[in-house]
C-alpha cells in the first residue's frame, strides 16, 4: 500500500488565546510546507520572511475582520516570500513603515494573493517568482506601487492601485504582466511604465488620473491593450518611447490597442517615438489637451477604424521619418488640423474622415509623403488640403467640401496629384503658386464662391478631364508665368469668365468645353498667349473670346454656339485663328464653317466631336449620316454581360433593350407605341456596381437612339436639396439641365424622402416635386435612375404618387457571392500586375465566406479593399526576403490573405481565419 500524503496542519494565530501562537513569525516557524496558519483580526507588528508552501488566511474568513501585518523597520519588507511551490496570502493587508520603500518583496515561489493588499510601500517581484493577486488594493505608495523584474509571470486580476505618489506600476526586465480588470492610478508620474523587454498585456481596465503618462513603454517593452479605459491623464495617455519591433506572424511586440477608449489627456492621446511600433484598432480618442496621435522618429503607427475628436493640436500629426497608415479613421472637431505630415513622414489614409477642424483639415510640408484614398475631407474655415515645402501629396477617390479658403491649396516647391476627387462649396476648388506641381486627373469642382481653380508659379500644372461647374467666378484662372496643360475639360454654369489667362502665361487648352459662362467663355489679357486647341464655347453671356492688348493666343478649330459674338480684341492683338467655327453667332468674325474642314472626330469614345458636341451640319445635310461615330450597342452589352456577376440585373437590361427596340419598330411602321418609361429604381447594397450599371444604361440608350449624348451626372441630397427657401428648386433644376440628353443618377435617393413621413423644414420634399415636374417636362430627353438600399427605396417611391407613376420598373442588384468576390480581387490583381496562386484563390473564399455581411461589408469595395490588404501584407512578407525574384514580387499567396476575426471559434474562443487559421 501507498503512503497517503501527510495531512496539513493548522497552526492559530491570536495573542490573547491560550494555546494559539501569539505572533505570525512563531507561527511560520512551527509550519511546513503545506500547512495553514490561520490569523485572529487585529493589526500585528512584524515583518514576515516565507522560505515554503503555506497559506496564510484569516480566522474565521474575511467576515471576522482585517489581518494586517505593519512593519517598523523602514529598510525591511514587512513581508518577503523567498521560496514556496504554493504560497496562498487571503485577505492579508501590509502596510510598510515607509512609503517609498519595499513593502513586499517576492524574490521566489509561487505566491497567490486573494484580497487584501498594501496599506503603505510597494510591491516588488523579483528574481523567478511568480505572483497572481486578485481583487487586492494597494495604495499609499511613494516612487512606485508595484515595481516588477522578475523571469516568471505575473498577474493581477480585478486590483486597485491607487495613490502612488511616483508611477503605479513598473514592470522591468523580462517580466511579463497580465492585467485583467480593476483600475491603476498614480498622482504624480505614470500609472503604468513597460521598460527593458517587459512584455504586458491589460484588459478590461480603467488607467486614471495620471501625474504624467497614463502608459509609459520605453525601451523593447511590449503593451497590449484591450477594451480599456485611459482618462484624465496629465500628460500622454499612451507614450511610446520605444518599443519591441512588432512581429506579424505571432502578433507579438509593438504596442497594440483594441477597443480602447483614451479620454481627458493633458498631452496626446497616443505619442510615438524612439522607433516604436503602435497598432490602434477601433480606438476611440477624444477631448485631448494635444495630438489625438503623434508620431515621430522612425516609428510606425497603424489605425484601423479609430475615432479621434475633439482634440486641442492635430489630431494626426507624424513628423521626423514616422510612417503613419490609417483605415477607416474618423476625425471631427480638432481645434488645429485634422492630419499634419512633416519632415520626411509618410503618412496613408484611406477610407477616412477628416471634418470640422479648426486648421486646414490637411496639412503636409517638409519632405512628408501623403497618401490618401476615400476620403471626405471638410468644413473647415481655412484649406480642405494645404500642401507647402518639398511635400508630395497623393488624393484619390476623394470629397472634399465647405472650406472657408481652398478645397486644395500648393505652394513652394510641393507637388500634389489628385484623381477622381470632388470638390465642393470651397471658397475656391484648388490654387497652386511658387514652383509647386498640382495635376488633377478626372476631378469635379462645383460650386465654389470664387473660382474653381486658380494655377499659378512656375511649376508643372495639368489639368486632364473633369468638370468645373457653377463657380461664383471665374472658371479657371491661369496667372501671370504659368505654362499649364488643361485637357478634355469641361467648365459649366461660372458666373463669371470660363477660363482667364493672365498676361505671359501660355497655358496649352485642348478638347476643353465651356458652357454658359455668366461673362466670356475665355478672355486673353494683354501679353497673354497659348494654344487653345478644339474647344467649344458655348452660349457665353459677353463674346466667347476676348484678347487684350499684344495678347497672341493659338485659336485652332475652336467651336462657338448661341453667341453674340465670337471674338473681341483690344486694338494690339495678335491672334493665330486656325480652322474654327461659328454656329448660331449673331456677329461673327471668323470664317463661314462652311467654308473650312470639320473639327477633328472625339477624342474619347468617337460618340462627340473635339469640343464635346456635334459639329455643325452643311445647309441641307442629314445629321445622322453626317454625325460622329456611335458607340456600337453589340459591344456595349458585351461590356455588360462581362462584369462579374449581377444575372438579374444583365437580364433584365437586355429585356428593356429588345423592348425598345420594338418599340421603335412600331413607331417606325407608324404604330402606336405602348406606354415605356425608361426611368429605373436601382436597389441594392453599397458596391454591387450600380453606379457602372447606369453609366452603360446611359450609353446604351444613346446607342439605340434614346438618348442624345448618354452621358452620366451623378446626385446625391446634397446636390439637389437647398439650406434656405427658394434655394432648392433652381438647385435641383441647374443639376437636371446637366443631364439633358443623358442619365441622372441619384444615389442614396431615400434621404430625400425623411423616415416617419415627416417634412419639418427639410426641403427635400421640394426636391422630390421639382425633380417630378421637370422628368414630366423633359420625358424624352433625361433618363432617371435613383438608387439605394431595397427596403429605403420602397419607402422613397411610396412617399410621392408623382414617383410612384413614373419609376414602376426597379432592378434588384445582388450581393456578390463568395466566388464573384475572388473573381473581383483577381480582377484587381490583374489591372496591377499581380498574379493569384491557387491557394490564394482556396483561402479568399474561406474568407469571403465568414466575411461578416453586416453594415461594414461593401461588396465589390470589400473586396478591392481586401486586395489592398493582400499586397500590403505582400510588401510586408518580400521585404523580409534579401534578393526577391520578379516571381517573388508578383505573387500573392495564401499568406497575403488577411486574417479575419470572428465572434467565437469552435471551442468557444474569439479566433482568427485567413493564413494563420
């Protein structure tokens, strides 16, 4: 037979009972290991060394009273563990006879603490002990309350910390803290330092009050920070001043926060230097008394979903060579500017918000490169985007509005390229001066109170497609010395001249449409020159043209229509006419049309002619033999039925062609035709391709000769509905007459029909009469499509009968199915030279198949945001890689697919899919 184990003794504590031990000391030396010794309440003065395994607990439980041990000797703990497999401390309160001194040092064992706490002093580990204490309070401490440099682990579960004057916790060495629960504070320094390689990790806790940092990390210290709460911190909330690099693979090192709300701090919310690494996952950060997060050095700091508002400085700010990447990042009422980028920073945000800021919402100088996608940038009293120094500036896919100066303004030697960017209601869209180059690539600038843009300097300026709309100015302003090149643009509804060229500027115009210019349609001032190469002036209020004196333009095959005169010239002028016409011109200078060779054929497409309508017939000819080229209507639904998926909706666009086409049978045969209104609800979710679908509509009906041009004007609320009485209707009617001869598209119609059925003074109702009198008015020359979610858009058909009668056809587009999905980021992946390995394919639609379809999930933007992810994961993995093949470079594999966190995972813990699951 086995020995049993021996059983544990209990040895009584209590200085007034016969029989018990009258101090804790004698207590602990008639104890062995596994023994308890069981306390009487009361206060005793000793100070305590714990060489085995023993609990130590009061009698009677916690009920009976407190336990506390109070040293005397300020250069002694009043409790030291220096070995014990199992040392259990319940309900034990120790108070130390100094404040700044050790008041327990655990220097071995296996300590577990329940209850209790420090009255006085600090807590030290040291050495390879380990220590959980739980729902412990320790307060009192001077220096530090809890010092830790110790190779075992730690952890603190539902504690209070409290008071220390100095920093609450400090954790050293190659400790490794788990904190889950309760709260720290400290009243003159930090309430948590991580230094040398200490590794902690802190969940669910309240950080409060700090004297400085709330969170100090120095060194190659690691911090993870889940669903915490950081507030009223006199400096920083978070300060990095250096950190372990971050390891992608096994999520270790760096800084990470996740959930964490950063609040009432004297400094930054988050401050990143000494080349640290911090990740910030749906942060919120507000009310801060400097940067929402500053970064500098050579630092690398990455948002996902982050929230920053209200704070005293930038609420972005990355200086010396810190990389700073944003996604999905919110910034709203910043006292300085939204994001400022200097030194030789680079900064990327993409899908983000930077509104109500006090300071130009964007700031860049210095070398800093910025890049920024999918963002709205606005209300601001001063630039949308303010570009100075050797700064380069990358804006894609971008809205920029309500700026009290310019939506974006260059100067020095800064270069800036937007492409596809919005700019509206900016005092003015966009200025450039000094040597700086600003390029805008199919960019729309409406309704600005002064001009739409202003190029100014010696640097390179280009301006290729889009449209300047209804400027309280000029259209475009080219001052004195520039040299731009403008093409394919078109310039709408300036109150004042379409487009102004300074004395010695030569700019380059070629295909570029002015149309209803309140004053001319270009004015030349004296010493002026450049090429204006087939363009239209159309319906100018004063003469299309007008030099000044010695101004000597190049006019080559210029169109002008519905004019009073084509060209006025102060006496000194010296113009090169070439090739250009007038059309409906009541005094006329240059040539009969008749008389010279056509303008060229479209640059674009072949459907219009240089200037962007059709050239003016010969007496007697017939327009459509004589037109331009037409897009081919087999080719068009070619390019329908190859976009990825949408099988209902290609259906049901191939039905309405056959049944146009038979209705122009039956017109042609002298039939009546049955009753056919092209006009279409679009319902569906964010990023199922119903914007692409409206631009072939329009092009398709143009094809079968529905529609004049086909072209597209998108609208949405903000377009069509206005602030004041009487503003709405001209507002909505100015944005109709863009579409004449096209399709109107207006996204996100349901807004303009408010929940609830109710008007108040919302003028959206206007909007909805007006949009209905004029679709009335204009049947055959407007097509329009509204468009949003499916149940929104029910409500918006109901809410007017003159809607109901008009839109009875709604095309349902579809969410993408997992497949569609993968076909799309290959599709991506094609378009930029990036090839998919099988496994790659295997494990994007694992992913697409547990991606949450929830108010976050974009379709086809998800998927183009997925492969962004892929290729920045891709960089991350070749850069590791020291002579990287063109293979290397180009492939995306399994590994390159980011990982996706889910609610719980079958066990019934939070998990992860993609490479790594």
């Amino acid at each position: 037979m086995s020995t049993p184990p021996p059983r544990s003794a209990v040895h009584r504590v209590d200085p007034r009972a016969e029989g018990a031990h009258a101090t804790l000391t004698a207590a602990l030396r008639a104890a062995a290991d596994g023994d308890e010794i069981a306390i009487a309440p009361g206060r005793y003065q000793e100070h305590l060394r714990i060489d085995r395994a023993v609990t130590l607990r009061p009698d009677g439980g916690p009920a009976a009273g407190a336990v506390v041990v109070a040293g005397t000797d300020p250069e002694r703990p009043v409790l030291e563990v220096t070995a014990g497999e199992r040392v259990l401390l319940q309900g034990l309160v120790a108070e130390g006879a100094a404040a700044d001194r050790p008041a327990v040092v655990l220097g071995g064992g296996r300590t577990r603490w329940e209850g209790g706490g420090l009255a006085a002093g600090r807590l030290e580990a040291r050495g390879a002990a380990e220590l959980e204490l739980t729902g412990a309070v320790l307060t009192g401490a001077g220096l530090a309350g809890v010092l830790l440099r110790t190779t075992g682990p730690v952890r603190f579960t539902d504690c209070r910390i409290d008071g220390t004057e100095g920093t609450g916790v400090v954790a050293g060495g190659t400790t490794r803290l788990d904190v889950v629960g309760g709260s720290v504070r400290a009243t003159t320094g930090s309430a948590l330092r991580i230094r040398e390689n200490a590794r902690v990790t802190v969940r669910d806790a309240l950080i409060d009050g700090a004297g400085r940092s709330g969170v100090l990390v120095e060194d190659q210290g690691s911090l993870r920070l889940t669903d915490c709460r950081v507030r009223d911190c006199a400096g920083d909330a978070v300060r990095i001043l250096g950190s372990s690099p971050a390891d992608r693979g096994t999520d270790e090192g760096g800084v990470r926060l996740d959930g964490c709300e950063l609040t009432g701090s004297g400094g930054d919310a988050v401050r990143v230097g000494g080349g640290g690494h911090a990740v910030l996952n749906h942060c919120l950060l507000r009310d801060t008394g400097g940067s929402g997060v500053s970064a500098g050095d050579d630092t690398r700091t990455e948002l996902t979903g982050t929230r920053i508002v209200r704070t005293a400085a930038a609420a972005l700010f990355a200086h010396g060579g810190a990389r700073l990447t944003a996604v999905g990042a919110v910034v709203r009422e910043s006292a300085a500017n939204g994001l400022v980028a200097t030194d030789s920073s680079r900064v990327d945000l993409t899908d983000s918000e930077l509104t109500d800021c006090r300071f130009s919402a964007v700031h860049t100088g210095g070398e800093a490169e910025t890049r920024l996608s999918g963002l709205l940038i606005g209300t601001t009293p001063e630039h949308g985007a303010h570009t100075v120094a050797a700064a380069r500036l990358t804006l894609e896919d971008s809205r920029i509005t309500d700026c009290g100066m310019s939506g974006v303004d260059l100067s020095d030697t800064a270069r800036a390229t937007l492409a596809a960017v919005a700019v509206r209601r900016c005092r003015t869209g966009a200025t450039s001066g000094g040597g700086s180059e600003l390029r805008l690539r199919e960019c729309e600038i409406a309704d600005s109170e002064r001009a739409a843009a202003v190029l100014g300097g010696t640097g390179a300026q280009e301006i290729t497609g889009g449209r300047l709309l209804r400027s309280g100015t000029a259209g475009l302003v080219i001052e004195e010395g520039t040299r731009p090149r403008v093409d394919g643009v078109e310039i709408l509804d300036a109150a004042g001249t379409g487009v102004v060229v300074a004395g010695g500027a030569a700019p380059e115009l070629t295909g570029v449409r002015i149309v209803r210019p309140g004053k001319n349609g270009l004015v030349v001032d004296a010493r002026g020159g450049g090429v204006f190469e087939e363009c239209a002036i159309l319906s100018p209020g004063f003469p299309a043209v007008h030099l000044g004196d010695a101004a000597r333009p190049v006019l080559r095959r210029v169109l002008v229509q519905d004019a009073s005169e084509d060209l006025s010239a102060e006496p000194g002028a010296e113009p090169v006419v070439e090739e250009c016409v007038s059309v409906r011109v009541e005094s006329p200078v240059w040539p009969d049309p008749r008389a010279l060779p056509r303008p060229a054929t479209a640059r674009a497409g072949g459907r219009d002619t240089a200037p962007g309508l059709p050239a003016p017939a010969a007496p007697g000819a017939d327009p459509a033999a004589d037109g331009a080229e037409e897009e081919s209507l087999e080719d068009l639904l070619g390019e329908l039925d190859a976009l990825i998926g949408l099988a209902r909706v290609k259906q049901d666009v191939a039905s309405l062609v056959k049944l146009m086409r038979m209705v122009q049978r039956r017109e042609a045969a002298g039939l009546a035709a049955p009753p056919l209104s092209r006009h279409l609800v679009f319902a569906g979710n964010p990023g199922t391709g119903k914007t692409t679908v409206a631009r072939l509509y329009g092009r398709i009906l143009a094809a079968v000769g529905l529609l004049e041009r086909g072209h597209l004007v998108e609208a949405d609320r903000s377009a069509l509905v206005g602030e004041y009485v009487g503003h709405t209707g001209p507002k909505t009617q100015r944005v109709f007459m863009e579409a004449m001869g096209g399709v109107l598209f207006i996204d996100e119609a349901y807004s303009l029909a408010p929940a609830g059925g109710g008007g108040g003074n919302d003028f959206a109702q206007e909007a909805v009469a007006t949009l209905v009198k004029l679709m009335e008015d204009h049947r055959d020359a407007v097509v329009v499509i509204v468009a949003g979610y499916p149940n929104e858009m029910e409500r918006f058909i109901d809410s007017n009968p003159g809607l109901a009668s008009r839109f009875n056809r709604t095309l349902l587009f579809e969410d993408y199915d997992n497949a569609e999905l993968v076909r799309i980021v290959e599709q991506h992946a094609g378009t930029h030279q990036y090839e998919l390995t099988d496994a790659a394919r295997a494990m994007l639609d694992v992913y697409f198949a547990h991606f949450p379809r929830d108010g976050r999930f974009g379709n086809g933007r998800s998927a183009r945001q997925t492969f962004q992810a892929m290729t920045e994961r891709q960089a991350y993995r070749v850069a590791e890689i020291e002579t990287p093949s063109e293979t290397d470079l180009v492939t995306l594999s399994e590994l390159d697919v980011p990982e996706l966190e889910v609610p719980e995972s079958p066990a019934g813990a939070p998990g992860f899919l993609g490479a790594a699951g």
